[in-house]
C-alpha cells in the first residue's frame, strides 16, 4: 500500500508492505538508482518506509523481501523489467 501526501513540489510517500510470511523486506526503485533500502518493522508486523519524492514524477519500484523474492505493491500497477519480472509503477 502507498499513501501519498504532496507538499508543494515534494510528495512524502509512506510505502506499507504486510509482513505475514517473510522476516524482512528493502525497497528498490528508480529514485535512487535502485539502490536497497531496508523498511522498518511496526508492532503489527507490518514493514514501512517514509520518501521524499517531487510531485508529478514516475518512478518504477519494488519490494525484496528475504534477500531474494521481488514483490509488487498490489495497489499500483506495474510494467515489465529488463530482467524478466515486473515492477511498480508510482506516479506521485
């Protein structure tokens, strides 16, 4: 799940990824050269992770969950990768 606030020009986008079934989850995406960034864990069990992104922009991303199974979010829609699997596709 991705809840988006826009500011201006930025946008603070909380990505939610449910943790039932996997012990960790990082995100990956185009903001950053898809560089992995590790989501914390709520008391729910729920992994999240807070951006600054500018507005109107459209970024492709994913979740790693267990440092090897890509995930969509399932909210969004994806597109297809290079690599043979899909990402998500995120317009702020």
């Amino acid at each position: 799940m991705v809840r988006i606030t826009r500011r201006g020009k930025r946008a603070w986008v909380t990505f939610t990824l449910g943790g039932d079934g996997f012990e960790s989850a990082r995100i990956k995406g185009e903001w950053n050269g898809w560089q992995d960034e590790a989501m914390k864990r709520k008391r729910d069990g729920d992994f999240y992770i807070v951006k600054v992104l500018p507005v109107g922009e459209r970024f492709e991303f994913g979740y790693l969950v267990d440092e090897g199974r890509w995930m969509n979010d399932e909210a969004l829609p994806t597109t297809g990768s290079p690599f043979g699997s899909t990402n998500s596709v995120l317009t702020t």
